[in-house]
C-alpha cells in the first residue's frame, strides 16, 4: 500500500485514543489506517489491524519497521486530527523522515548520562516522537535499527524514554530530515509549563532560551510604551 496512518496501542485506555484520534483522520481523509495492538478487536476507522506482544511501553521502536505502508505517518494514540493532512506524504518526495521539534530540546537529564547524547550540539534538538512520517527504504530501515539498539542500550538510563536514543539516531544517520511546522504536533499548556520548570534545574538553565532575536529595529532601544504597542515586541519563552 503506498500511503497511510499507523497507530501502536495496547492497553484499553491507550486503544480507546487511537479509535478516537483514528476516527478524526477518517472524518477527514480517505487515508487507510492501520493498527498495532494486543486486543481483538473491530472497528470501521481501522482498515487493518495486526496482532503484537509488545514488551513495554515505548514499543514502536520495535514496531516501526513493520508498517505495511511504502509511506506512514505514525501517530501516537493521543492525537486528533483537525484538518486533511493528505498533503503531508508528498515530502516524503524530497525528504526520508519528518517530525517536530520537541520543546525539551536537550534535556542536561539525559546529557548527564548519554554521551553521545551530551555531544551534540544544542541547535540539534530533540524531536517529538508523538508524530513521526518515513518512507519505506533501506536507508530508513537502518535508521529504526539504530533507534531501536540505542533505544535498549539507553533504556535504564532513560528510564524507557525514547526520545532521547531517537535524537541520537537521527543524528548519527544520513536521512534527509524535514521538521514539520509546529501545527503538526501542537503540544499543550501544561506540558509547556513542566518544561519551563524543567528549565529551573541545574544543567538547564538555558533551556527555551532565546538564541537569536529577529526582526526590524533591534539597533533602536524603544521605550516602555512602544515596547508593548511594537507588533515586533520578542516572543514569550
């Protein structure tokens, strides 16, 4: 099949969020979809759906490679759809793998006892792994291996995370990587909130903090008024 959506759920709560979120791209796509999964089950927003033994949480890193598609958007269960996302699988003409970027960014947590995650350079941050689209190819291929190795040689030390062993891989491979816009993978107020006091402790002082302004006018130093009135006033972080 050249295109569709795969979900890996196990566990009655994570299932019933992929039925869900599975119904929100049915509303508004003709995208076949296709579910990883413990249960036996039924249900029409599910064009196919495949029988695993997960053996823990994080277990699309062992399920990934398995996609029945030539093109896949993985979405973790706790999405919902809210706009045709057809038109997504087209980058996947110019690009191998596509995702967000996280708002951890690099977690000093991780850094304190990942190498060859500490080494990469902050400006490389990590990418959420709640929404990821990839292409079926040898080179992608390899890339899932590696996340998955690094993923079990990490796991104690990361607690099951996945994220972090996906941010090494990503680096370490070849793939041509595209970030999606942020309105792909919308995170909310309360995640937001344990980041920011994420960035309270020691190591992560400078986590969300702005490496470069831009826009018009920074030569001039405006006063407190025009400072609030400037549509050019900084972002909150």
């Amino acid at each position: 099949m050249e295109k569709g959506v795969i979900y890996i759920a196990f566990g009655k709560r994570y299932v019933d969020e992929a039925i869900f979120s599975a119904r929100s791209i049915k509303a508004l796509t003709s995208l076949p979809v296709c579910l990883f999964t413990d249960s036996s089950l039924k249900e029409a927003c599910f064009d196919k759906v495949v029988a695993i033994s997960p053996e823990h949480k994080r277990a699309k890193v062992d399920f990934l490679s398995h996609s029945p598609f030539d093109r896949t958007l993985y979405l973790d269960s706790d999405t919902e759809v809210k706009h045709d996302i057809s038109d997504v699988f087209d980058l996947l003409d110019r690009f191998d793998i596509a995702a967000a970027h996280d708002h951890c960014r690099k977690s000093y947590r991780w850094a304190s006892k990942i190498p060859a995650y500490d080494t990469i350079p902050y400006a490389f941050p990590e990418y959420n792994g709640g929404v990821i689209l990839y292409r079926k190819s040898p080179a992608v291929s390899e890339f899932l291996e590696s996340w998955r190795t690094c993923f079990y040689a990490n796991r104690e030390a990361t607690n099951g995370q996945d994220q972090a062993s996906f941010r090494v891989s990503l680096w370490n491979s070849n793939l041509r990587i595209h970030t999606l816009p942020a309105e792909f993978n919308i995170r909310n107020e309360h995640l937001r909130e344990r980041i920011l006091k994420m960035a309270q402790e020691p190591g992560n002082e400078t986590l969300l903090k702005p490496r470069i302004f831009h826009w018009h006018k920074l030569n001039k130093k405006p006063n407190l008024l025009s400072r609030l009135k400037s549509r050019y006033r900084p972002m909150q972080y």
